[in-house]
C-alpha cells in the first residue's frame, strides 16, 4: 500500500457517517531494515480532517512556520481534525477507509 492510496480518501465509521478525508499520516521509524541502515517508516495512525483545504500545506502541524494569520486561520479550520490508529481500521478501498465497530477517532 502506497501513501497515495490512503491520503484523499474517505473515512467512514462502522454505521457509515462520514468523519471526514485523510489528511496526514503518522508513521513511526520502526519497520524491517530494507536498504541502508534506517529501518523503513511504519503507519501507526491517520489523520482524518472535515475539511481538506490548508491541510496539504502543513499549516495543521504546531511547529509549521509562515504568515501567522494564515497559521491562525488553517489551525482554527482544523480544530476538529481526528487521530485515528492503524488498529481501528477495518478495510481500506477504493478511495474509502472504513472503521472497525467501536472506533470513532475521538
């Protein structure tokens, strides 16, 4: 599975509401050693937003530099973005990422 595949696309719970796209991947530094000597990147959550816009531009991460009213205005709009873990989810496809019961990502 490709980072590609998960940002974008729909998170929906086990009853069907709708919480929203990814946008953003938490990994850990953790996964088999491939090639070299750092160890591959291992997805541990994902970061489910209401709103995508201003979220591509980083403006969503705390230490993101830049215009401070455009910094202000991006973290307002994605006050309500979820950090939902790898274990919560059930299937991942076509463009959809479904819950498993029980998980919401509050």
């Amino acid at each position: 599975m490709r980072a590609s595949d998960l940002l974008g696309a729909r998170v929906l719970t086990s009853t069907g509401e709708d919480l929203g796209v990814v946008s953003g991947l938490r990994c850990t530094p953790d996964g088999p050693k491939k090639r070299g000597t750092l160890p591959a990147p291992r997805l541990r959550a994902v970061v489910v937003t209401p709103r995508g816009l201003g979220a591509v531009l980083g403006y969503r991460q705390q230490e993101q530099r830049g215009p401070w009213l455009v910094r202000v205005i991006m973290r307002r709009l994605h006050r309500h973005d979820r950090v939902i873990g790898w274990d919560d989810i059930r299937e991942v496809g076509d463009g959809v990422i479904r819950l498993r019961a029980g998980a919401d990502g509050e």
